[in-house]
C-alpha cells in the first residue's frame, strides 16, 4: 500500500498508466503482427516499471 505525502495522486498516476497500457496493447494487437510484437514488448516494459514504482513507493 502506498502511504505517505502525495500518496493518492501516485495511486492514481499507476493506476491511469497500467489503463493506458493495457489500451495500447489492445490497440497495437489489433493493427498487425509486428506491431503486436511491439505492443507486447511496451506492455512488458510498463508492468515492470508500474510494479518497481508501487515497490519503490509502499517502502517509503
């Protein structure tokens, strides 16, 4: 759990950006296979920056 100063607004900022991850890789899976292995790809990336963030941010 993230606790501390600002901690609503970081919530929500991992929140809004595991949304619009998971929109792009609907979108990009859609389109073509190279473009879904792109959208895969950036889908990989984004969930191991939002789970060291949230990490970072409930042992502070």
């Amino acid at each position: 759990m993230i606790i501390g100063k600002h901690s609503a607004i970081k919530g929500f900022g991992l929140f809004l950006y595991a949304i619009i991850t998971v929109l792009v890789l609907i979108c990009t899976c859609n389109v073509g296979s190279f473009w879904g292995v792109i959208g895969v790809l950036n889908a990989i990336v984004n969930v191991w920056v939002i789970l060291s963030l949230f990490k970072y941010w409930s042992n502070n």
